[in-house]
C-alpha cells in the first residue's frame, strides 16, 4: 500500500493527465462527424448512448435503489445536468469555433472553481486565490476586448459555448468532489445519462430530422471508437477528480491546451492572434497559481 501524501496522489494525478490528453484530441473525430454531416448533438447522443450501454452492462450491480438513495442523490441529479451542459458546450464550440480560442475560454474553470469551491466546499482563498480571480479576468477582458464596442463579450456562437462550458465544468468538477457518498461507476453513469438527454433535447431544435440510415459505416466505425474512448475516458477524469482537490485537478487538466494546439496547428492550420496569445497566457498562469490558492 502507498502510505504517504505525494504517492497517493501519483496515481490521481496521472489519470487526470492522461485525461487532458486525449481531450486535446477528442474534439477531432467530432468535427469529422460534422463534415460527413453528423451534427455535434447527434454524434454526441450516439457516442454517449455507446459509453453509457457499455457502463450499465459492466456496472449494472452498481445500479442500486440502495447505492443511489444512500447519500444524497441529488448530487448525481446535479451531476448529470451540468455535465451534460459542459459536454454538449464543449464539442459545439469546438465544431463552430476557433478549437484554442474556445479552450482557452473554456479554461477559464479556475475562476468559476474559485468562488463555487469557496460556496460548496467551503475553501478558504489565500491571496494566490485573489490574484487568479484577477489574471483570469484580465485574461478573457483581453481575449475578449472589442476596440468597436469597447466592451468584452464573447463574439461567436464557438465563444459563447467555451464560455458557458467552462462555468459548467467549473462546477462540475466541485460537485464531483464534493460527492463521496457514491461510487465512481455511479457517478460516471450520470455522467454519461446527463450528456446523452442532454444532446438528445438539443437535436429537437435542429432544423431537419435525422435519419439514422443515412450514417455510413465508416461513421457508425468511428462514433463506436469515440464511445469506447469516453467511456474509457470518464472513469479515469472522475478517478482523478474524486481524489485530488477541485482547484488542484484544473491546473493538471491545462495539459490539454498543450496538446489541443499542437493538434489544431497541425491538423487544421488555426493560428491565434497576438491579443488572444496574450490573454490565452493570462488565463494560464491564473491555472498555474490556483495550485496555492487556498488558506491552509
């Protein structure tokens, strides 16, 4: 058994890692849905559907009246709304905008993370805490800022969703946390039920019915492969995010940003501007200082 602090949280930490990493990536294949004219909603309940099939066959004695109602099942309710909320935001930014402009977006967790962690787990901020609520802001002020209307707001659909995405991952994450009285198979069932009504609701306001005939096999191929990595891919994002603090798991998830515009570079030739550049690195060294923003 690993007895002290730093190695019980090697293992914690590496899943998160691992996780970031293949969210760099993620977002791909469903733009690849988009151009064979699957639509993000649709790829994403398909995909979903996939994960949560596979978990409730493999956890299906996890599925209990008496694991669910032991300890406050509203947090699984919860849970599976803002998650749904965030994955849906996710891959519809990422589909209709810039992948870093939306990502960096997205990544301004930390300062959601800061204020709902202080509400729902009681964490005090230290002054590294003020100061990430201030890079944070300057950060998306920056990205943000309109020289025409001289007031920052989001100016594409692709930055509305990274906006609402990361408040809803912000208090995802904490939520996650801060529910200990369920068991990860559980909490990667609502997980993965929340995004899949999620994106089911969403499709109703497309503009033309979908016909699942009209997906070709290479598709059906792919959105399998997608399914199979989120199903993967939840249990190891919940691993981490149950045994490491909220505001601590934001900071190793900004490896996702590394491997997110290395893949955006190479793979859709996206190139960020010198004002997003320069709040991008804002709202980074926010993550990176939310490490030691907490009182002790």
């Amino acid at each position: 058994m690993l007895t002290t602090p730093n190695k019980q949280n090697v293992f914690p930490a590496v899943a998160l890692l691992i996780g970031a990493a293949i969210w760099g990536l993620l977002w791909y294949p469903y733009r690849l849905l988009e151009q064979s004219g699957i639509s993000g909603q649709v790829s994403t309940v398909i995909t979903y559907s996939i994960a949560l099939s596979l978990g409730l066959v493999l956890f299906r004695k996890s599925v209990r009246i008496s694991y669910i109602f032991g300890g406050k099942p509203q947090l699984l309710f919860w849970i599976a709304l803002f998650a749904g909320w965030t994955n849906i935001a996710y891959i519809l930014g990422i589909i209709h905008g810039e992948v870093m402009r939306v990502l960096l977006l997205f990544y301004l967790a930390p300062l959601w993370t800061i204020l709902l962690a202080r509400l729902l787990l009681n964490e005090r901020l230290s002054l590294h805490g003020y100061l990430v609520i201030a890079l944070s802001l300057a950060g998306a002020v920056t990205m943000l800022w309109q020289p025409d209307s001289g007031f920052p707001l989001p100016t594409s659909y692709g930055d509305w969703m990274g906006l609402s995405g990361g408040i809803m991952f912000a208090l995802m994450n904490v939520l996650i946390r801060k529910d200990q009285y369920h068991s990860i198979q559980l909490k990667s069932l609502a997980l993965w039920l929340g995004v899949m009504l999620m994106g089911l609701g969403h499709s109703l306001f497309l503009p033309a019915p979908f016909a699942l005939a009209d997906i070709s096999a290479g598709s059906w191929l792919l959105m399998l492969g997608v399914g199979l990595v989120v199903f993967a891919l939840s249990l190891v994002v919940q691993y981490g995010l149950t045994h490491i603090p909220a505001n601590r798991a934001i900071v190793i998830m900004l490896f996702e940003l590394v491997v997110a515009a290395v893949a955006a570079y190479f793979l859709t030739n996206e190139a960020m501007t010198l004002k997003e550049w320069a709040g991008g690195a804002m709202i980074v060294s926010a993550s990176l200082f939310s490490t030691r923003m907490n009182r002790e």
